[in-house]
C-alpha cells in the first residue's frame, strides 16, 4: 500500500515537473541551440520539399539552416532561416524564412510560411 502511493506521489510529480516546463516554453520563441540537428535539418528539407511542390518553377534546393527558433503552441512551430539555392543553378543562392507546424504526436506537419529575405 505504502509502495502504492509512492508511486503515485512520484507519476504526480513528473505530471508536475513535465507541465511545468512546459508552461515556461509556452508561447515564447526559443532559439535552436544546434541547427545542424538530423530533426532541424528534416524540418527544412520538408519546408523546401513542400515549396517546391507548390512551385512548378524555380525549384530549390536546401544548401544549410542558418538558424531557427521554436514554439510549443498547439504543436511545434520551428521558426527557420534557411540558405537555399536555385536547383537549376546552385551559385544562386538566396535565405528564406521558413515556419512550419509540427504535430509529432498527430503525424501531422504543415508549412505555414516561405518568404525569401534578404541575404
Ligand atoms: C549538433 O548536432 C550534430 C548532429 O546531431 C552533431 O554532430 C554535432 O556534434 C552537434 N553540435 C553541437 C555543438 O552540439
């Protein structure tokens, strides 16, 4: 009995912990520490595959993540500025702004934006 509600004073407290964090990172940008993550780098590639599907010309092509930002909201928002270049001529290079809307646990992943800035 006693063992019994250990355990559950302990699932209570990671339940605690775990919305706490979460709270904190609620609605705040945070600044991506390695933009060279597999994740973040996934994340690009789908920006940039989905760019292009809706762009029958000027194809591009992912050269780096320069840098990125996220946001817990109703998903994952990475906030990312990409270098890519022009498929077709890959000296021609330019930065976007790319954000997109991750839902992991819904298997759910939308861009939501892709703006070319200035370099
Ligand atoms: C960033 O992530 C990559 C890939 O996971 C890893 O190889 C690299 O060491 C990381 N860099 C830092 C500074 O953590």
């Amino acid at each position: 009995m006693a063992s019994k509600c250990l355990s559950l004073l302990v699932v209570v407290c990671s339940i605690l912990l775990a919305s706490a964090s979460i709270e904190a990172a609620l609605g705040g940008w945070q600044t991506i520490k390695n933009v060279t993550d597999p994740k973040v780098v996934e994340i690009a590639e789908f920006a940039v595959k989905q760019h292009n599907n809706m762009h029958v010309s000027g194809m591009l092509r992912l050269v780096s993540v320069v840098k990125g930002e996220t946001q817990i909201v109703n998903g994952i928002n990475y906030k990312l500025v990409v270098s890519a270049a022009d498929a077709a001529d890959l000296m021609t290079q330019s930065n976007y702004q790319v954000v997109v809307l991750d839902k992991p646990w819904m298997k759910e992943r939308n861009l939501i934006s892709f703006v070319k800035i200035a370099a």
